[in-house]
C-alpha cells in the first residue's frame, strides 16, 4: 500500500505527503484554484500512475477566473502537481466523480 496524502481545500488546495508509515505529513505545499472549491478528489487523470487531483469549484465572486468550473492539477511525479487547468461546468458543482470512462483507450 502507498504512502499516504491529504488534500485541503479552502481559497487554494494545500496537499501534505506522508513520509511513510507512522511518520508525519511534510509541510502543507498550496496550489492556486477557484475561489470556492470544494470536495478534491485523487486519480489518474493521465494514466501515468501518479494520482491527480480534480477539484469542482463553485462561483468565485469575482476573483477573475472561471466561474463554476472544475480544476485538474496534474502530479508532476514527485508528489507536486502543476499549475492547475479549469473547465467550465453546470451551477454550482460541489462533487467529482472519477472513473474510466473509455475503458483505457
């Protein structure tokens, strides 16, 4: 089983990696996102074994990016991910759900 990681949302998503079993989280790195973002979610976005996170963000107010949209960071491989991408989707989501869709192809 791997090591454990924790993402946080608020104005940004903070993610903590585990150095391993019983051992503590290193310090939070922050990563930019929609204003209101709510509820991140781990997977493999790329298929490159690395966990990516999707993170649905709600309207932001004003604060100059996309309204109601979802972010995708990608893991660059060494537990960082790069600057997130944004798509826009319906009012107000609040949830991903993250699956293979086109069995692998």
């Amino acid at each position: 089983m791997g090591k454990g990681d924790d993402a946080i949302t608020g104005p940004s998503v903070s993610n903590s990696a585990s150095a391993g079993a019983g051992l503590p989280f290193a310090p939070p790195v922050r990563y930019d996102v929609n204003t209101l973002p709510t509820k991140a979610v781990f997977f493999d976005v790329d298929g490159d074994g690395d966990l990516d996170l999707a993170v649905p963000n709600s309207e932001s107010g004003g604060s100059g990016t996309q309204d109601d949209s979802v972010s995708i960071l990608l893991n660059n491989g060494d537990g960082t991910f790069a600057a997130g991408t944004e798509s826009t989707v319906g009012d107000s989501p609040n949830n991903v759900v993250a699956g293979d869709l086109d069995s692998g192809r």
